[in-house]
C-alpha cells in the first residue's frame, strides 16, 4: 500500500483507501455494495457510509506516528485462504521497529475463502472449551510439506490427529473426560464476517484501532520510518491472511484448498487462548504474568486442571488388577489417555507407547536396557552438538561403563547440524545415533527426517528427542521412523513428573527391562520370571495414573485448535519478536538457523545475564537465565550462558512489546 508521506499524519492517501474499501466489498455478500466512493451519501449501504466515516474522520488525526497498530488482536486468520496464487502474494514494505519481517507475505484474494466467522474475537466466547460445536481438525485440511526435520507426514491427510474432547478417538469410552467442565457449547453463524459477529461493534473497533496509531514506547529507535504495512492486526479484517500460510516457513503445505471453503475463516485469537489458563491471570510485581519459559515447562489450561481433579474426586484407585469399580473408571482413563498419546504421534499401536516420567526417563531406559543389553566396547554412539544434557550423559555413562566411543555431530555459526560432517562419522561401527529435533537453547530445528535415513543406511538405531519439538510442530514417528522417540507431558502443556517413550513394537519386545516389580510380569516363581510385553514390561510399579489422564486432556486441549495453526501463530510471533529485538543496541541473538521453533537467546552487551532477567522479573516478565542443561552448544556459540525467552500460543504481541519496553529501557538506564 502507498503512503502520502505529505501529510501530517502519513495515512494511505484517498484514493488507496477507496480501492482497499472496494477490494473488501467485492468480497462481502449480494446484499453489499460491490463498490464505495469514499466521500459517503445518503445514496450508499449504510455499512459503507459508516465505513467512509470513519476512515475519513482518522484523517484528522493530526500529530500521530503512521504506524498501524500490530498489537492489537493478535489474530490469526487460519482454515481459509491459505492457497493463493503465485500471482496473488505481495511483498510488503519494511515496517521499522514493529517486529514486521518484510518477508511476510501478503495475500490476497483466494477461491479458499469461505464465510468468515470471527469466532475466537468474539467477547461472549471466554475460552477454547467453549467453541465445542467448531471442527478444528486442520488435518483434514493440510498435508504434511516434506521438509526435513518437520516431523509431518507427506502422506497428506492425518483424519484421527486431532481427538475431539466430546468424542475421544479411543477404544476406552473416558466418558467423564469433559464433566468437569461449566461452559456449554454455542452454537455460531459460519456465515458472520469478523466485524458482523453479535456483541461486536465493528465500527468501534476500527476507530479504537485508528486512534491508537501511535503505539511506539517514546523511544525513538522503535520507529524509524512512517511506511504502513499491512499487518495481522491491522486492517486484520480484510479477506487476507496478511503473513501468509509459506510452506517454506510454516512447514506444512495445503492439500487443496478448496477443501477449506466448508470451514469459513475460523480466526486463532491468542487473547482468547490465554483466558484457558488460570495462571496467566496472576501478577508479579504488580504487573501481568508474561510467561516467556515455555522451554523450560509450559502453563496448564483449565481442562487439564480439572481432569487431574476430577480423576482423584471421582476416579482415583491403582489400575489393572482389581475387580471394583474405581478400578474400572482408572484402568479405562489411563489407557484412554496412551491411545490419545498414540494418536497424537501416529504410531502404529497402542504398544509401541511407554509412559515415564518424562524425556529424560526415556533416554535412560533406553541407554540402560536396549544400550545395555546391546553395544559392545568398540561400539559408535553419534549424539549432537545441540543435546541437551540428558540426550548426552546417559550415553556417556554408558560408553565409559562399556568401553564404547562418543561422536559428535558439529554445527556451523547459526546453529544447524552440518550434515557433510555428519556423512563422514556415520560407519559400519555405528551403533546408535542420539539427537534432538528441536534445540532447548537454540531453537534450531533438526533435518530429522534425513537425518534418521541416514543412520539407517549404516545399520544404525536412532533415539529422537521430541521434548521440544512436540509443541511447536506435527511429529510423525512413521514418517520420521525413528526407533525411538521421547517426550515430555509438562512442555504440551500437561502435568509434570510424566511424559512418552515411544518405540517399535517389536525393538521394545526384544529389549530387557529397565526396572523390576508389579505389573510388568506375566509370573513369578523362584525358579523363573516371564515379563508382560511391551508396553507394561517396561511400567514396573504404580505409574503416574492421574498425571497421565492429564496428558491425555492436554493432547485434546491441543488437538482442538490443531498443531499446525499453533504452529503457524508461533512462527509469526517469533518473527515479530526477532525483529524487535535485533534493533536494541549490544543485542547478540544465540542461534540464528533458517528453521527455528520460538526459541530466543541472547545476549545484552554491557549486562549479565542475570541482570537482564531480574529487570525482565520486575516488569512480571520470566525468561530463564543460565546454561539451559545444554552446555556443550552455547560454548560452541561462544558463551557460557544466555537469557533464553521461549514463546508459546498463549503469548501475545502486546506481551513481546512489554519484554522489547523493557530491554530498551534498561539499556538505556530508564528506571
């Protein structure tokens, strides 16, 4: 869009805002002017009228930086318009100082547009689990691109990815799963457009919009120039999914978009999201939780509370081995929830799902059975510059304990595996290759998927560390086909103290297991023990029941809005938030690698990393300072440590502006 940097206010001239008004109507239904003189009569739509109004009284406006607000919604457009034509993607002009990459893209009109419905804007809808009569299975939807590293299947279509909370994709019928819930369904118009939804003024919304232009922090290096984009809060109401749906960026790709016109414009509307969790509504310091630690564990929703305490109201007893009723509700909820943790990483059984208690308890089994059991001295391990610690020390307690060598895959300057130099260690004496899809300190994501076939080409087993990555993106064990994957529940927004082995079901069977008791054996004599196969062989004890129903909630919680649409919100939040933070003076980002998941570490010249976080903590910011458990990688980059903010669905823009506030005013010594 052209700007008439002429005028005080540096707002699109006339002319460019009658055709952006007109390009909108051609859009609207018969009932609407297909075309709109921006000087209104009494001749017009009333619609229109109040539109040209509007648009005209900003004009007076005077003494405002022309900068449209970006911080407003934090509104996602997803399901609709995500295919456009080559022709149709505009590359928008560089907005200094508001986070707005010019790489975005800006799309326009696409046959994929159906009705619009605002849903997740409108004010009487609180939360997710109130948007029950809503389909957010985008599975049905998108295919997996193939990019390496994604963790998404190519084979298209995953229909039973997404568990409805209502109707759990489960042999064992959890009917209580939900009864702990208040909030009834509502019934929604699939036909509203955004500013048309009941309870929304929309002529209101557009003047707030306009008067709040000047939305810089009075530092003056925030805004350098008065160009106007396009954003995904301004004008958000447009037919347009303003940063686009780049397969290259989100790492996942339509199947056909005419699939998406059922769906109407469904809108992700993270204000809306971080109304689901309770925590979110504290304060310290005085000021409003702003949660940047989700690398190190993430908040819970509502629903997941509730099940947790639902479970010892009403459920609670030891599973599998009685003939009561409690017994029963138990046995059928945990093994609900292993079924929803097998949908939610399309393996082929129920067998192949382990519960632990966590991503570390994963490695360790592995390392200490099947490692144990199976590498002899001479034996390669392959593991990542990138691991976290407990993807290393397991398998170097194990090669000391068994004479075994440690190699290790390097990575270059911004962080990505440098898989040249990974060819050259994989050999016949390759055992085992060990390493992260997502970075915990860096962000970088992995080459997964060729990574594995590359290790199996040489006869090797490959362990995969999806505890960062199950978050952020679609993992697909067959796709990826890994031997092992592990993950933790307290990063998908579940409890703590429980988490997934995954592996197949047939490795798992030929593995000895990792601790002894009950529940795991068939039958003991004094003589002879034969052990249950897998996966009980490896649950010696009472497990974790409760925290595992609570993984289970989280899956669905997840599941409802779909990973892919978290996903791309996240990767648009990330830019914006990159881009801000590389304008602050003595800033050094930690790990700079084309694929990224919302990972952003850094450095701030002229302060600890300590003192950084503490000023961070005033402001009711927490971001976590420190090595992260991943040593090896931030030497490598040069630093011993880092402040390491971690972004989530629940964050907004207007959080990232507080934390960007913040670093500005400690940089330049404001109080």
């Amino acid at each position: 869009m052209s700007t008439n940097i002429n005028t005080p206010t540096g707002l699109p001239n006339i002319a460019d805002l009658e055709k952006l008004a007109n390009e909108l109507f051609s859009a609207l239904p018969n009932e609407f002017p297909k075309e709109i003189s921006l000087s209104p009569n009494a001749s017009e739509h009333p619609r229109a009228t109040k539109i040209a109004e509007t648009l005209l009284g900003a004009a007076n406006l005077g003494g405002v930086n022309a900068v449209l607000p970006v911080n407003n919604h934090d509104t996602l457009p997803v399901k609709a318009g995500f295919a456009p034509s080559v022709s149709s993607v505009q590359t928008p002009p560089a907005l200094g100082g508001f986070g707005a990459s010019p790489s975005v893209k800006q799309y326009g009109k696409s046959p994929a547009f159906g009705g619009y419905s605002n849903a997740f804007s409108d004010p009487a809808i609180e939360n997710i689990s109130q948007l029950n009569d809503l389909d957010f299975n985008v599975n049905k939807g998108f295919a997996s691109a193939p990019v390496a590293g994604n963790g998404a299947s190519p084979s298209g279509i995953q229909n039973g990815n997404n568990v409805n909370i209502e109707s759990p994709q489960t042999g064992f019928n959890d009917v209580n799963l939900n009864n702990s819930s208040s909030h009834q369904p509502i019934q929604l118009n699939q036909n509203y457009l955004p500013f048309e939804f009941e309870h929304t003024s929309f002529e209101a919304e557009l003047k707030n919009a306009l008067e709040a232009l000047n939305t810089s922090f009075g530092i003056p290096s925030l805004v350098t120039t008065p160009n106007i984009i396009d954003t995904p809060n301004s004008y958000y109401f447009l037919n347009e999914n303003p940063f686009g749906f780049d397969s290259k960026k989100a790492n996942v790709a339509p199947v056909n978009h005419h699939e998406f016109q059922g769906f109407g414009g469904i809108n992700f509307n993270a204000h809306v999201v971080k109304k689901d969790f309770p925590i979110l509504r504290e304060t310290v310091n005085g000021k409003p939780l702003i949660w940047f630690d989700n690398a190190a564990t993430t908040q819970k929703p509502q629903s997941v509370i509730d099940r947790i305490a639902y479970f010892y109201e009403h459920e609670n007893s030891n599973i599998h081995r009685a003939a009561h009723e409690l017994a029963a509700r138990a046995s059928d909820a945990y093994e609900a929830a292993r079924e929803k943790v097998k949908v939610f990483l399309n393996a082929k059984s129920v067998n192949e799902i382990v519960f632990v208690r966590g991503a570390t308890e994963g490695i360790n089994l592995v390392a200490q059975s099947w490692g144990d059991q199976n590498l002899v001295a001479g034996d390669e391990i392959v593991v990542s510059n990138l691991e976290h610690h407990a993807n290393i020390v397991p398998w170097k307690r194990l090669a000391d304990k068994k004479g075994l060598k440690l190699r290790v895959i390097p990575v270059d300057d911004s962080g990505q595996i440098l898989l040249d130099e990974y060819a050259k260690l994989l050999n016949s004496k390759t055992k085992l290759v060990a390493f992260t899809q997502v970075s915990n300190a860096l962000g970088t994501v992995t080459p997964a998927k060729q990574m594995v076939e590359m290790a199996h080409a040489v006869g090797a087993k490959v362990l995969l560390d999806g505890a960062q990555s199950v978050s952020h993106m679609k993992v697909d064990v067959q796709y990826l086909n890994a031997d092992w994957l592990v993950f933790s529940g307290h990063k998908l927004f579940g409890p703590t103290g429980i988490g997934a082995l995954y592996g197949k079901e047939d490795l798992l069977n030929e593995t000895q297991p990792y601790q002894s008791g009950g529940n795991m054996i068939q039958d003991v004599t004094f003589e002879e023990i034969k052990y249950h196969k897998a996966p009980n062989r490896f649950e010696a004890g009472t497990g974790n029941i409760a925290d595992a129903i609570g993984l289970g909630a989280a899956i669905d919680y997840v599941s409802k809005i779909g990973i892919e649409v978290i996903g791309q919100y996240e990767h648009y939040l990330l830019e914006y938030a990159t881009n801000l933070l590389k304008q602050i003076p003595g800033v050094r980002l930690i790990g700079t690698a084309a694929h990224k998941a919302s990972v952003l570490s850094f450095n701030l010249q002229g302060f600890t990393n300590d003192e950084v976080g503490q000023a961070l903590n005033k402001e009711g910011v927490a971001v976590r300072t420190g090595h992260h458990c991943a040593q090896p990688i931030l030497r490598r980059m040069g630093v011993e440590t880092c402040v390491r903010p971690s972004l989530a669905f629940y964050n907004t823009t207007q959080d990232v502006d507080v934390f960007i506030e913040t670093l500005w005013k400690l940089k330049s010594g404001k109080k």
